[in-house]
C-alpha cells in the first residue's frame, strides 16, 4: 500500500483511536516510528499555545517511540493506583482532511473529543481539541511519525493518560 | 461565641507524644468558609512572580482566596496590586490571565483606570447628577491591603493587621535565597502554565509536598521506569536527577535529609542529591561553589520540597517547579503549577530540565496522577465516622527536636524545629508545623 486517499486516510486515524478505546497498547505502538514525535503542548497564556518544546512546556512532549512504550509500561505495571482502575474511553474523530506532502509523507489534520469515564470515581469528562498527524511510508506501511494533541479544555480534572487524548 | 473548638480539631499535646488532626479539617464546609475569610483572606499568601510583569503596564490576575486580583506593574515601574473588580458594580475588569495594558475599560458600564489602579473615566460623570458624597469617595481600584515582594516573589494580604512579610517569612527567605541565587539574573517561570484540578481537600496537596513517606509506595510504577531507563543509557529517554539520588531508597546508609520547620507554617523536607550530571543545574556547579561556598552550592543541588504558608510550594527535586494551592471547595482545589528556572541558563540545561519536569510534575505525567487519585481516595475517607482522628502526622515525632541541626548550620538555617532522617524515617510531624500555623490564622474562630 503506498497512496492513502482521503478516505483510506481518515479511517487510519479511526483505527488509532479504536485501539486506544480498547486499551489494545501493543497494536497502538506498532502504529508509530521509532523516532516519533508525540507532543501535547501547554497553554502560555488564554489564547497561545506553546510553540518550541525545548524551550516552553508541553503537557506531554516525547522524541522516541521508547518513551511511549513507558508509559504503557507503567499503565500496565499494576503499581499505579491512577492506572488500575483504567477508565473506560471512547474517541470520535472528525473534520478530517488530508494532504500528501510528498509520496512518502501525508499531514493529516482532524478534531477529536474523547470521553473518559473514571470508573473508580464514577466521573466522565469530555477531552477535545485537534490533532495534527504527520505519516510516513515505511517499508511499505504508513506509520505515525509526528503526532500534535492540541488540548483545549487544558485544566486537566485529576489526570490524563495517553489513551485520554 | 466562637464556632469551633481547637482541641477538637487539632490534638496537639507535645507533653503526652500526641499530635492528631481531626477528619473535619478537610471535609467540614463551614470550616472552610471559615479558612478562606482567615488563612487565605487573612495573611499573606503567594500572588506570583515579578517576571511575571516585567515591563511598564504588564499585568496578571488572579485571586487571593475568593478575591479576584490584579497585580500590574505601573508606568513608573512599581508593581502594584488591586482587586480586580471595578467598584461600580464589582465586574471583574480584566478577564486576561496576563498581557500588557495602560487602561482597563471595565465592559459594562465602561469606567477606566489607568495601570496604577487611578479611575481615569467615570462614564457620563458630568450629566450623572451624581451626589457630592458619591463626588468624595475613592472611585479607583481597591488596593489590597499589604503587598510586597522577596527576590522576586510577590506575597499580599488583604488584611492589614498581619506582620512585615520579611517576619511572615522569616528564615524561609534563606530557601528563597538558594533558588534565586542560581543564577545572577534571578528566576523566570518557562512559558507554559499546565492547570489541574483534584476533588479533595487542599491540605492533601499541602501535605503532600512534605511528604516523603508515600514516595516509594505512591510512585513505585515510576520508580520502576526510572530504574530501567537507568540501565539502559540510551539516547531518547532522559536523565532523572532523582534516579541518581538514593535519599528515598529503603538500602540507602546514613543521613538521607530531614525535615525543618518554621514560624508562620513554612515547612521544609530535604534529601541529600549528589553534584551530578543529572540535573539541570550542574552546568553551573562550580560557579556557584565559587560564588557561594561548597556548603551552600551543595545545598542548591540537594531535593528541597519548601512550602510557604498556605499556598506556595517549590519542589526542587526530579526538575524545579512552582505550585500555588486554590482551594475552591472542601473537596476541590486548583492546583497552578509551572517549571521555575535560573534565567539565561544554557538553551541545553533548560531544554534538559523541561524534560525532567514534564514527566514526573504534570497531571498527564507518570507521577503525579498518582498523588492526585490518593488524594481524591483519602477524601472518601474523610467522612465523619467514629474515630475521626487521623494517624498521618505521627512519624517522627520523638526524633524532632528544638532548633536546627549541622545541616541546617551550613547554610545559617534557624529553623524552630528539625528532624535529621536515614532514608525510611521520613517524618511526618513537620505537618504540625501547618496546623499550628493554620490555628494562628484561625484563632478569631477557634475557641
């Protein structure tokens, strides 16, 4: 598979999302390059967001797919108490456009609210915001190789994990 | 007739071995009406820092317990602070969490002041047919009541009746001193303020920064990355500074930190961390020890979670970051929260110290949630029941003792009492230094 048409594009970001509502982790990493970017900037201020991670804060900014596989770690660990009750998410993802950047590059850009119900407390919360997702054609399959989460109910109620977003 | 009995709420007996905090502290809603009139809106609390309006008409708001604030620097350069309400009909004239402005049109009714507080425009004054009495009062924005700054860190208080802030501060100020003497330039907070929220009592999060007992049993999922991130040397994780520390560690031998208190609530836990690599400072160690003394500068590297009384934390341990507590209900509180920096550190050491930070401080980090969900599951717990006496503040009760000790020496600390600690000691009753702090504040309600 090389060309991926708006259509075949769209449903790649659903089956992320699927797999991050089934907390299935290890197809969810195999989604992404060993070098990917994962960056969920901050607010500066009441409109801006930041812009350079290396020198403003990111709520989650993590150069290498390894750090992702951390955070599962600990999430599967059964040592965080924020984690062993997992909450139960669904993802809905729309406005979805695409754009082939080069033959082996396609940004994506789409909006997303993903609802979170924290069983342990019996809490939902509604997350939304945009993401940005840059693929990559890799030995013939389309990997995650940049992914922006653009947060914008930023006053985070508790916690948020990867799936949440 | 005073609604509460202090004795039902606080058992402090130093005589008998006993100190215990009553449940109700962080449940009992008219306790906390009673704590927001007089620990928030009756001392000094933490407004923020200097940098935070650096230039001539720069502002941020916020809020001092339930008051909203302004603190703006003027165009004479003098930083000022107001509530932050227009007095005709009490809107809150400026919605902007910061930005830089000569004049405040308040959106209603349209009266203007300038950056110094001054009302510049009383809408249609003139066919107002307004009374001489109206003529004769202060139409400006109400300065709060005290308002100053140490190094750079900006404390007010909207009751006038309250102690210089150098005496609110006291030995404090020499922590202060070791976060601002980092660099030359002073502090800044890195762009990016991350703002959470957890549904229990704001004394969870008070304590919970002086806590060294739940670290190994809260975070051992983190602990755990750190382990492995440490075996493995590769490029793409980052360094922990606490990794390479073994204060916290069960195996650990000898003095691992301690505890002080001091007057007015502000309490310290401190663990030895080594001159290393592994933090964000190093590039500047040798300076510092030129500049400062060894003593001192190794001081300036060791983990030092400060509370000032009631709502500032700094923890400088896995990064360096600043907290400010709001409580907003018995069983919700704001949490602020930024990574504080030496200025014109190196782009490297700052990039480094982002990174460090990120992971362990932030709500969408691997530390954290766990602190927060404890918090919101002690809340539960904090229901009125038979026995309403709580056992946390116990630990290390008979290893306190009076005054300081050669720790606290090396860098002039005169704290009213401290405890030295080997890593599993992890004192506890640093905590009475808050509830006697908070009594203080409260003793207008406190039979």
């Amino acid at each position: 598979m090389t060309a991926l048409g708006p259509t075949e594009a769209a449903a790649f970001l659903y089956r992320e999302a699927l797999l991050l509502d089934r907390l299935d982790f290890d197809p969810w990493l195999a989604l992404y390059t060993n070098d990917c970017v994962f960056w969920m900037p901050a607010w500066r201020d009441d409109g801006t967001q930041t812009e350079d991670p290396d020198s403003e804060l990111s709520l989650i900014y993590y150069r290498g797919r390894r750090n992702l596989e951390d955070r599962v770690k600990r999430i599967r660990s059964g040592f965080s108490v924020a984690s062993n009750e997992m909450p139960r998410v669904a993802h809905m993802i729309g406005n979805v456009l695409s754009e082939q950047v080069d033959d082996a590059t396609i940004r994506l850009d789409s909006s997303f609210i993903v609802n979170v119900q924290h069983v342990r407390i019996n809490r939902t919360h509604a997350y939304f915001g945009r993401y940005e997702h840059d693929l990559r054609l890799i030995d013939g399959e389309w990997k995650i190789a940049r992914k922006v989460i653009r947060l914008m109910n930023d006053v985070v109620p508790t916690m948020l994990d990867v799936y949440g977003i | 007739m005073k609604p509460f009995i202090l004795r039902d709420l606080v058992d402090d007996r130093p005589m008998d071995g006993v100190f215990r905090v009553n449940r109700a502290l962080f449940r009992d809603p008219a306790l906390f009406e009673l704590e927001m009139k007089h620990v928030f809106e009756g001392g000094w609390v933490f407004v923020g820092l200097s940098t935070q309006a650096e230039r001539p008409h720069d502002y941020f708001t916020g809020f001092i317990g339930r008051v909203p604030i302004i603190v703006s620097r003027n165009g004479d350069n003098t930083l000022q602070c107001f509530v932050n309400a227009c007095p005709h009909k009490g809107v809150r004239l400026v919605r902007k969490l910061c930005g830089n402005a000569r004049r405040h049109t308040c959106p209603y009714h349209g009266w203007t002041f300038d950056s110094a507080g001054a009302n510049r425009n009383i809408k249609w004054q003139k066919s107002g047919c307004y009374s001489e009495a109206f003529d004769a009062e202060n139409h400006d924005l109400a300065a709060v009541a005290r308002f100053g700054e140490y190094r750079g860190f900006l404390f007010a208080s909207l009751n006038a009746d309250v102690p210089s802030l150098e005496d609110h501060l006291g030995e404090a100020r020499k922590l202060l001193d070791l976060l601002a003497d980092k660099s030359p330039d002073g502090l800044e907070l890195v762009p990016g303020r991350v703002c959470f929220t957890y549904e229990a009592n704001w004394k969870m999060q008070l304590e919970n920064c002086a806590d060294q007992y739940h670290f190994t049993s809260t975070h051992p999922s983190y602990i755990r990355i750190l382990e492995q991130r440490a075996s493995e040397e590769t490029r793409e994780v980052v360094r922990s500074s606490i990794g390479a520390a073994d204060f916290w560690q069960e195996t650990a031998q000898g003095v691992s930190g301690g505890t002080m208190t001091f007057d007015h609530g502000h309490v310290l836990n401190w663990g030895v961390m080594p001159v290393s690599s592994a933090n964000a400072d190093f590039e500047r160690a040798e300076q510092l020890a030129r500049a400062f003394g060894e003593a001192r500068r190794n001081w300036m590297f060791n983990m030092r979670n400060l509370t000032v009384f009631p709502n500032m934390q700094i923890a400088e341990n896995a990064s360096s970051q600043l907290r400010v507590i709001r409580p907003l209900a018995p069983d919700l509180t704001e949490m602020q929260t930024w990574c504080i920096a030496p200025r014109n550190e190196s782009a490297e050491a700052r990039t480094f110290r982002i990174r460090q930070y990120e992971d362990f401080f932030n709500p969408t980090g691997m530390a954290t949630p766990d602190d927060t969900v404890c918090y919101e599951e002690a809340q539960l717990g904090m229901a009125e029941q038979e026995r309403p006496w709580l056992q946390g503040h116990a630990r290390g009760l008979m290893a306190s003792v009076e005054g300081g000790n050669s720790y606290a020496d090396m860098i002039d600390l005169k704290p009213v009492r401290s405890v030295v600690a080997d890593a599993q000691l992890c004192d506890e009753s640093l905590f009475a230094g808050y509830y006697r702090a908070w009594a203080t504040r409260m003793a207008e309600v406190l039979a």
